[in-house]
C-alpha cells in the first residue's frame, strides 16, 4: 500500500505520488511569527509536520524539508516599536528560543529555514511579476494589493482549498486592517506602504519604501527553494483562509508553474488544539508555551508523546493530566525496551517484519497515529508477557528492539532516546555512590530524596544503580 493523506485541495483522500520521481520531496511547513515564545498549540502543527517528513523518509523518499520564519510583521513591528530595539535584535531571541523548543519536542531540524527579511528581493520580484501581469496595482498610499477580479478575470479560480463568501469574509479584515485604499474589499496587501509607527522597519522598493504583506512571503521563499511547484504544503487548519489561499493566488497567478502544474500538488491541514477543554487563552490560565511545560517538570519527550496522540485533523484537548498518562504510557515502553535489552544479551535479529508492516500500514492509512501506538503498546503487553515467564528468546527480542529502532525513529522516539537523565543528575548519582561507600548514609538519603523530588528513582540493576522517571 502507498502513503495515503488526505488533501484539502480535493478535500479527499489521495495517494501521495511525488511530482517528481527523481528528486527530492519539497515539503513546506508554514513557520513561526517570532514575537513571542511559541505556545503549544502552534507546536502540533510543527510536531505533526515533523511526523510527515519522518513518514516520508521511513518510506525511502529523499525529502528537502523548508519551514519559513516569519521575522517582519504587524506584531513583531509593534512590539519592536514597544521594546524600543531593532527588528532583528528582537526577533534573534525569540528565533532561538523557537529552536531551543523545536529540539525539546525532538524535532528535526528543517533543512531550510529562511527568514523573510532576507528575501525581501525575492518578495519584490514576485510582486513585479504580478504587477506586470496585471494582477496587482498600486494605491495611491504606495502599497501594492493583489486584485482578485483581475486573477479570477484570468482564468484563475480563489477559494481553491475552501469554498467560501470571501467578500464576506473579509469585510471585518479590512477595517481591521485600516486598508481603505484597496479597490475592493477582497483585495489583499502584497507590499504596505512605510507608515510612521513602522519606525526603522522598512526597505525601498519600486513602489516606495515600506515592508512584504505576510502571504507573500511564504509564496517567494517557498518557489524559491522548491520550485514553482512542489508537492506538500502545510500549515495549522486556520491558515487555510485567508493565508494560504493567497499564497494560491500569488504564486499560481505569477504564472512560473508548467502547464497543467499547480503551486502545490496536496495541502495538509492540522487541527486545533484545546488545552484543559478550551481555546487556549491567556485569562483562562491554559495557555502554556513548551517552556511553561518544561518548568512544570515534564519532558518535551512527554509533550511530543501527547501532541501524537491524536489524528491530526481531529482537534485535542491537551491536559496537564494527558502529560502525566503519557509519563506513564512512555516509562512502560522504556522499561520494556530496557528489559528486552537485557534479554537480547547481545543478539541480532532482522527488525521484527509484522511490526513493521504495521506500522507502515498505520502510516499509508492518512498518519493513523492511534493504530500506531495501539500496535505498539500490544507488542509492549506481548513482550513483557514473555519476558515475565521467561520466555523471551533472545533472537526475538534483538529483531523487536530492531523493529522499534525504525519505527520509533520515525515516530521521533528512538530507542536511542530513551530518557536519561540530564548530566548534573548524573553526576549527583555518582555522589551519592560515594556517599554511600563513605557510609555517609545521612547524605545519601539527602541526595535521594532531591532526585526523587525531581523526578527520578535509582534503580538498581545488575550494572549498577540508574536513574529512571518516577
Ligand atoms: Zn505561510
């Protein structure tokens, strides 16, 4: 069976067949906006996007994998104006705190992960090409806005990933946006016209100094570093309108694409997260950023566990609660792992092929975590089983550690990962050794009681004591 997914453009399930056979798959995952610490809910999009690239290469597919970063922008500009800094003083801190996140959850790093500010030229030959087409024009304040009568009067189709009343729509956009000068509500800004609360944030251009609208960023640096057309694109389900709608229309409007070839062959849409029932909101006190989490002790390990709980186009209601199952639901699977190590004594196996297969058939079936996970804590229960009667060969344990290596890489929980502990807990460890060899039993139990107090037991094995998640 081929990988199946389902894309919004058709708003079906399609076989994934890459547009070309000997290249690499182009993937586009839209990014951050970096002005503050990214929330959690904005990291089951790029957990999830993770999860496709891992899918992808776990099939045998090369993938060049591009998430933008979005460094100029209404609010970055605001509060850019606010913390009296430069732009990009400001957005260096919260790019690396983005990354430093990013890496928590364990995700790979993009190949490519360019910043709007350094493709402004890109942007504005984008934007030439439009206007030369006919497609944009120039209001009299200098911006320049992409008229969709004239995109539509060309032959082209707006509203290709949702059907939609977007004269409807965009009528509380537009005031919101102060954007009298558009000849028609529907119309969007491709370049703003420098304002005065802009400050130092502005490049020239042909129209007069000013900055990208955010739409086409993503349109440039995603043509740019994969082509006219590429296969996937993705993106949390509320960009779908207005955000990549335009992008649609700006790119396919350019005309680059080949006869017959769209901008983008599937797009794939994550769904909302609640946390603890409800819209993350600041007020309600559910509005945690990855760091929040962490400080509360748990692991990124365990968010990313939870983040993959759920389909990807269902919405979840993650809870501080979830978190501790997924505490649980992880230390049985390591524990496993660690025993089956032990009863593996050094043996090799072939990677155990019905954990495979359906592991490969889970994916094809549109990235049907819960058959993922539901197989994997079944040969968990089997495996424990035999192992507790001592039953488990150890050819048998070497080829299902060989079948978790593969797909736990793919899921981003390779066996290699199994938790350790941090290094200052380590070395605590060892004092406490020492402590005890001293028969300084008082500091012992002190240094016991703390790593318990942050979240670990010693365990003794026959190697000598660990430290494992309590
Ligand atoms: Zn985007």
């Amino acid at each position: 069976m081929a990988l199946r997914f389902f894309n919004t453009l058709s708003r079906s399930l399609e076989e994934f067949v890459p547009l070309n056979p000997a290249g690499p798959v182009g993937l586009y995952c839209c990014g951050p906006t970096i002005h503050d610490f990214a929330h959690i809910g904005n990291f089951r999009t790029f957990v999830f996007a993770d999860l496709v690239r891992r899918a992808l290469e776990f099939k045998g597919l090369a993938v060049r994998h591009v998430m933008n970063i979005t460094d100029v922008e209404d609010k970055i500009i605001r509060r850019v104006a606010e913390a009296k800094t430069s732009l990009r003083e400001f957005t260096s801190k919260y790019e690396a705190a983005f990354f430093e996140d990013f890496q928590a959850l364990g995700c790979l790093r993009p190949h490519l992960t360019p910043r709007a500010t350094e493709h402004i030229a890109e942007i504005i030959d984008l934007i030439d090409k439009l206007e030369k087409r006919g497609i944009a024009y120039r209001a009299p304040d200098g911006s320049v806005y992409f008229s969709i009568e004239k995109y539509q009067a060309a032959g082209r189709r707006y509203g290709q990933l949702l059907k939609l009343n977007f004269e409807e729509m965009r009528r509380g956009e537009r005031v919101s946006n102060d954007e009298y000068a558009k000849e028609s509500v529907a119309d969007f800004a491709l370049w703003k016209a420098r304002v005065a609360p802009d400050g130092g944030v502005f490049w020239p251009s042909p129209w007069g100094e000013g900055r990208p609208g955010w739409h086409i960023e993503c349109s440039a640096m995603s043509m740019k570093l994969l082509g006219q057309s590429f296969d996937i694109h993705m993106g949390g389900e509320d960009l779908i309108f207005p955000h990549h709608e335009d992008e649609i229309a700006q790119s396919e409007g350019a005309g680059g694409q080949a006869e017959g070839r769209p901008f983008v062959k599937y797009w794939l849409h994550g769904a909302h997260l609640l946390v603890e029932g409800m819209k993350m909101s600041k007020s309600l006190g559910n509005y945690f950023t990855v760091r929040d989490l962490l400080a509360k002790g748990f692991t990124g390990r365990e968010i990313r566990y939870l983040l993959l709980q759920a389909h990807y186009r269902e919405s979840f209601n993650f809870t501080l609660e979830g978190l501790k199952a997924a505490r649980e639901a992880l230390n049985r699977l390591d524990e496993c792992l660690r025993k089956l190590r032990e009863a593996c004594g050094g043996a090799a196996g072939a990677p155990q092929s019905d954990l495979i297969d359906k592991f490969s058939a889970a994916l094809d079936d549109d990235f049907n975590v819960s058959a993922i996970w539901g197989s994997v804590f079944e040969w968990v229960r089997e495996s424990n089983r035999l192992l507790a009667s001592q039953q488990m060969p150890p050819e048998r344990a070497a080829s299902g550690l060989a079948a978790w290596e593969k797909i736990g890489g793919a899921l981003g929980f390779a066996a290699a990962n199994d938790e350790q502990a941090p290094p200052e807990l380590l070395a605590l460890l060892d004092e406490r050794q020492a402590a005890r060899r001293a028969k300084d039993f008082k500091r012992s139990d002190a240094i016991r009681d703390d790593l318990k107090a942050k979240g670990w037991a010693i365990e003794d094995t026959a190697k000598g004591p660990r430290l494992k998640r309590v």
